[in-house]
C-alpha cells in the first residue's frame, strides 16, 4: 500500500501539524515575553537613572554646564525652549533628533519613553522629564533666564536586539529540527502501534469460506486488541452460520431424497407389469402419502428460510389467548379421542397478548400434535395457561415416551430427532419445534421443555402480556 494513502501517513501528519502549532506558539510567546521583559527591565532603568538625576541640583548643574560624566552607553541630553526655538545641551558630538511636539509633551511635566532611530543607525531607549534647573550662574554661553527644562537619558539597545536576534536564530533551526525528529519517532511510533493492524488485514486475508476456524492472534487490551476480539466474534458466528447452513442442505437433502426414493421406487414397480387394482391403489396411496410428507416439508423449509431473510410477512393484533386455547381444544380432543388418550383443558384465564393469530394457532396446534403423537394409549394430554408477573404461560402437557436428558438441549435445533427411525415413522420433519421456537421468540417470548423419559414432557411458551 502507498505509504502516502496510509493511516500511519496521516496520523504522523496530524501530529506534525499539531505539534508545528504548539512549538510556533510557544517559540511566539518565550520570543516575545523576553523581548517584554527585556524592555520593561531597561524602562525601569531609565526610571531609576532619571530619579537619581533630578534628585541631585548638583548634578543637574553639572549636566548644564556640559562637564557631566554619563555612564557607558549611556547618554544624557537638556531640551529647553528659548523664544520658539528649542536649545540642546548634549555632550560634544552626540545629538538626538526629537520633535518640538515631544519636548513641549514633556515640558508639560508628561513623562514619556521613545524608541528612535540615531543617525549610525543605532536604536536608542530613551525617557524624557521635566525638570527645573534653578537660577543660572552666569557665563558666556548661559542665556540670561532658564524656563523649565526636559532631561532625556538614552541607552541603545543593541544588546537587546543582539539578544533576541540570537533567540529569534536559535529558534527559526530548532523548531524545524524538532519537528523533523518528530516526524521520524511519529512514524516509528505509528508503525510500532499499527502493525496489529496488518497482522490483523494479512490474517483475515487468508481466512477463506471454506476454513473459517482460524482467529487473529493481538494480544492487546487496547482499542485494537478489543477490534480483534470483535472480529474473532464476528468470525465465530459466521463460521456457525456456514456450519448450520451446510447441515441444514445436508439434512433437507436427505429429508428429500427419502420420499422422492419411495416414490420412484413404488412408480417404478407399479409399471413393471400388469398389477391388480387392488395394487395400483395401495401404490398410489404410498405415492400421495410422500408427496404430502414432501409437501409438508418444503413448506416448513420456505417458513424457515423466509424467518432467516426477515420477509416473513406479520399481523399483530390484540390476541385473547385464553381463547384461542380453548378453541384448539376441540380439534385436539377429537385427535385425542383416534388414538385412544384422554384430553385435559385445565385452567385457563382470558389473558391478552399482542401476536399473530395465525402463528400462534400454529405453534400450540403443532405442540398438542408432537404430544398426541408421542404419546401411546392409553395416555393424558392437558393443556393449560396461567399468569406469572407480565408473561402468559400455556402449558402443554403429556404422559408420553419422555426426551431423554442429553437431548433436551439440542431438541429445538432444525432437524434434530430424538428417535430417528421413529420419527420418520411418525410423519416428522424434525423442523417443527424449530418453528415453534422462532414463532415465540418473534413473539417476545420464549419456550421450554421439561421431560423424563417413561413420564411425559411439559412445554411450556411465555408470551408478553399486552399492556392496558
């Protein structure tokens, strides 16, 4: 796969992206925070240097009559306004170019700073005050009358400009550094914590249809390691979905060839030669007995196979299934009275579920038939249905052959038979309590069984109650 087009790519880009940002904004803030700092410092200075000035007359004479000493990088300068002219006292050679528009801001007695450019280009920090000189001593450069005056003290900023200059450097090559080390631990990392990731592709490759036994072996707790479990799961189930699917071709099959095999073989025989009537009719009667088994079995197939696409078409309805119950008791007391067994309607209350009428009819219709059928005579089939909490229990019970303990779990599984031999015998598919089940589950409900083989067996369907 094109490194570009990978997830790794794009984690290491967003995380370069990110970290650009965080290392820009912090370089920002450290650049400008000591440029602040280094600033205020030589403000505060100035400050200092301007009040022990102003504080000492002798000092301000010295500064008027040009003898005074500044300090190194420093320097010290008098404005004061004679007629509409202002006048500059500074040391020999040194002038600092300020606007009368400043000098009469700071007469005013309004400190301010600057920031000016002097004539070799050096930058100068400077504060201007006002400041009273006093009477004059005289001389031939003194003017007759000195009004108020502003004392500038400038130092240059060179060192704080070298200062930053030199971090600005420091920064413009370790930001790029940094991001590109970044960008090859970013990629290694992203490496290191995605190549689950590819076990996981290279091992689903090579997972066929055909062999859906083999998991992804990530040994994680992370998000990764629970993604593998997820797919272990996911595989497991579709394995048991093609391991039913295959069983239950197999079994179709075979249910199929049993009577399509009858009917070949009693056609077959019946045109070998001339038979009697007698005979023709008994081969018939074989013929249209397997045609119908086979019926019946392609019509529970269809059933289930339409449940496991989700097109089986529903009508729920209020369904009083007290009465329902008593109604089927009729026809399966009838059925009772053929075999010779006896036919119990126990108690029943008009309890009301949301269900399909059909559906349901044809769940315990195919329960009380299991019953008669597994039942000898003489023996009992009661039915009965109470109420437990919001569930609506129907009880089918009968004094039959029993279902032993080890098939109980499997007995509603699709053509699963506890006597295969006998229920062929009998006219089953082994796909009805297959139906039963899906029926009560669509329902909301549930079925159970309980048996002992010689005692008979209870089944036993749960159906929600329909709320008021």
């Amino acid at each position: 796969m094109n490194f570009i087009h990978s997830i790794k790519f794009r984690f290491t880009i967003v995380y370069l992206l990110v970290l650009a940002v965080l290392l820009t904004a912090l370089s920002a803030g450290v650049y400008f925070y000591l440029s602040r700092s280094l600033y205020q410092n030589l403000d505060h200075s100035l400050e200092l240097r301007s009040t022990q000035l102003v504080s000492l007359p002798t000092i301000l004479e010295t500064i008027r009559q040009g003898e005074f000493q500044e300090e190194l990088g420093e320097i010290v300068v008098l404005y004061f306004y004679s007629g509409n002219q202002s006048v500059e006292w500074s040391p020999p050679g040194i002038s600092i170019a300020l606007s009368q528009e400043f000098i009469s801001h700071v007469l005013a007695g309004r400190s301010s700073f600057a920031t000016i450019e002097a004539a070799e280009g050096e930058k100068l920090r400077l504060l201007a005050v006002a400041v009273d000189l006093g009477a004059p001593t005289g001389g031939p450069d003194a003017p007759p009358s000195l009004p108020p005056a502003a004392l500038v003290i400038a130092r240059s900023t060179n060192q704080i400009d070298q200062a930053l200059a030199g971090l600005l450097r420091t920064l413009i090559i370790a930001v790029p550094l940094a991001l590109a080390v970044a960008a090859g631990g970013g990629i290694f990392l992203a490496g290191r914590a995605l190549k689950p990731v590819d076990k996981i592709a290279q091992t689903a490759q090579e997972i066929e249809e055909n062999d859906l036994s083999r998991r992804i072996n990530v040994n994680t707790k992370d998000e990764l390691g629970r993604l593998a479990a997820t797919l272990n799961a996911m595989i497991g189930r579709l394995d048991k979905a093609f391991q039913r699917q295959k069983q239950f071709t197999s079994d179709a099959s075979h249910e199929l060839r049993t009577p399509l095999a009858v009917i070949e073989a009693e056609s077959t025989l019946a045109l070998q030669k001339e038979r009697p009537a007698n005979d023709y009719r008994q081969s018939l009667e074989t013929i249209s007995q397997e045609a119908t088994q086979m019926s019946s079995l392609i019509e529970q197939l269809l059933t289930l196979a339409r449940a496991d696409a989700g097109k089986e078409q529903w009508n729920f309805t209020k369904v009083n299934l007290g009465k329902l119950i008593t109604n089927l008791s009729a026809d399966a007391e009838v059925l009772c009275h053929e075999k010779g067994l006896s036919f119990q309607l126990g108690q029943t209350q008009d309890l009301v579920v949301k269900g399909d009428e059909a559906r349901l009819r044809g769940l315990f219709m195919n329960l009380l038939d299991n019953a008669i059928r597994y039942t000898p005579a003489p023996g009992t089939i009661s039915v009965s249905i109470r109420r437990e909490g919001q569930m609506a229990v129907a009880a089918v019970k009968d004094t039959g052959i029993g279902i032993p303990a080890e098939d109980i779990p499997f007995i509603f599984e699709r053509f699963y038979r506890v006597d295969k031999s006998r229920s062929r015998a009998e006219g089953g598919t082994g796909l009805g309590l297959a139906i039963c089940k899906h029926i009560a589950e669509t329902h909301g409900g549930k079925i159970e069984v309980e048996s002992q083989v010689g005692a008979g067996s209870t089944f036993s369907v749960w159906l929600p109650l329909q709320s008021p």
